[in-house]
C-alpha cells in the first residue's frame, strides 16, 4: 500500500470516529464476552495499557471491579476520549490522546505496563508494515513477565456484516491499490460511514506477534450471534 493511500485510509477512519463517535458509543454499551472474560482475570494490582481504548467500556469495567493497579486509556479519537472520561472517577484512571498511526505515540508513555489490552483496534491500522511497526511498540512497553491481550473482528464470518462490504472505488482508488484482506465497510447507524478495516487469521495475527518478537498463545473466537465475531489472542514476550 502506497504511502498516500494509507494515508487516505487513516484519515477516512479519523473522520469517522470524530463524526461518528456518539453513534459508535451508542451501539456498544457493554463489552464484548470476550473482553469481559480477559478484564475479568486481569489481576487487581496490575498495570494496564488500554490501546484503543474507545469511550471507555473497559475502564467502566475494571472499575466496577475494583482495579487498583492504574490504568491509562489511549485513543486518537477525542470525542470517544471525553466519553471515556465520563465513565469513571479520575483516581487511578487516566486517558490520553494517542494515535498509533504517528510513529512517536509511545513517548508519550512513561512506563511499562504488565497488561496491555489491543482490542479492535490493530484491524484498523492499513498497511503490513504499520502494524509491525505499532506491534514492536507495543512489545516495548511490556514489563518482562507481562502479556498484551489482543482481539480483531472476524466480520467474514457474518453474512450481515458481508453485506455492509462495498467497492474501494466508493473511495476513488483500485482493488490492486490496497492490500489482500482489505475491506472498506458500510456504517449505517444514526447516519452514514464508511471505515477501513483489515482481516485476520489466528495463523497471521501470530505472525504479527513473531515479527514483534512475541509469543502467541491462548487463540479463540468468541462475540456476536455466531460467538466468532472476535478472534482472540495473547501475546508475551518469546523465551
């Protein structure tokens, strides 16, 4: 993928999130049963990087719990990022902007983290090399026993969803100009959207992780009406 046409494709996701961001809150009200069986087994006093963090679904969560090991949510949405600071008290939890998509995002950190949560957001982010890139990032601000709980969206598996899939010439570019497994999707709640979005299999989503120099493990599908909507994995740094 062409630089200019990534790009393209990251400001085409900016713009939805910013025009959309209320819209995108308003169909997820809870986690996901995937995510909430990840948040539910994160240990109490661990450290945790929220990477995409949205308007703020598990923050609410490991509040509600009773996490006390501090949390700092990071996304490049600000009207998701002001939602998601409404959705717990400021003690213990933090929220910053953050995009994955500038290569200096991590300097805007100061720590490493024992739990770092990537979900639903790596399948945005256009382009092999960005995702490698955003992956050793991420390997970087793991402490050395830590692990980063990864999910992606398997909408393939969904004929609905299949349905919402529409031709990149909608955003004047080419099939051969994007990448294999690249799909543009229509949005069709309280309003129009289009947004990019990148599959995945389990075999290269670990392979992401390996560039990385990360360790794959603990793979599953869950979420949706199939419980396949998601593809899970956990990543922690290779012996």
């Amino acid at each position: 993928m062409e630089p200019d046409v990534v790009q393209r494709v990251l400001d085409l996701n900016a713009t939805f999130y910013q025009v959309n961001a209320v819209a995108f809150a308003d169909t997820r009200r809870r986690p996901q049963p995937g995510v909430c069986a990840v948040v539910e087994a994160i240990e109490p006093s661990a450290s945790i990087l929220d990477v995409g963090c949205g308007h703020g679904l598990v923050a609410g969560q490991l509040h509600r719990q009773g996490h006390s090991g501090g949390y700092t949510g990071i996304d490049s949405s600000p009207q998701l990022l002001a939602l998601a600071a409404q959705s717990v008290p400021t003690q213990g939890f933090a929220f910053h902007r953050a995009d994955l998509a500038a290569a200096d995002w991590p300097q805007r950190l100061s720590q490493t983290y024992q739990v770092i949560l990537a979900f639903a957001v790596l399948h945005h982010l256009p382009g092999e090399p960005m995702r490698q890139r955003v992956a050793s990032s991420l390997a970087k601000l793991l402490t050395e026993d830590g692990r980063i709980e990864v999910s992606v969206w398997n909408f393939l598996e969904l004929p609905r969803l299949r349905q919402r899939i529409v031709p990149w010439k909608r955003l004047g570019l080419a099939d051969d100009q994007v990448d294999p497994d690249d799909y543009l999707l229509d949005w069709r709640h309280a309003g129009r959207g289009l947004r990019y979005v990148h599959t995945f299999t389990p075999a290269s989503l670990g392979q992401l992780a390996a560039h990385a120099g990360l360790m794959a493990s603990d793979g599953r599908f869950s979420d949706g009406e199939n419980g396949r909507l998601g593809l899970y994995q956990r990543w922690s740094l290779a012996a």
